[in-house]
C-alpha cells in the first residue's frame, strides 16, 4: 500500500472534544488526533460537525503574519 503525506489526504471529522479532533484520512484510513494549543477556544461540533470532510495546512508553506 502507497503511503499519502499528511497535506495530501483529506480527513472526516471522527470525534470532537474540547481539547481534541479525531480525523480518519480518506485515502489511506490513518486515523489522526488533533490537540488544540489554545484551550481558551475550545473545538466544537458546530465548528467540526462528525462526518465533515476537512484537509489539514501544512504551516511550514503557508505565509506569515
């Protein structure tokens, strides 16, 4: 089976907690845990409804502030 890097896989919201986002990638089914580093802004369902198809940035190529 032929590895997908992270950035080209598109991933389907899985669980939602306040601290957390668990994604299944859609291609290769790798199943990812996303931790939020600003617990001030909680995720939410209504942010990341389970079942929502989502792709993640990679920060290294996107511009700076």
């Amino acid at each position: 089976m032929e590895e997908t890097p992270i950035f080209e896989d598109r991933y389907r919201v899985v669980a939602v907690e306040e601290q957390s986002l668990t994604l299944r990638a859609e291609r290769s089914g790798d199943v990812l845990k996303i931790v939020n580093a600003d617990p001030q802004n909680p995720f939410t369902e209504q942010d990341y409804p389970p079942g929502k198809l989502i792709a993640l940035n990679d920060p290294s190529v996107e511009p700076g502030n």
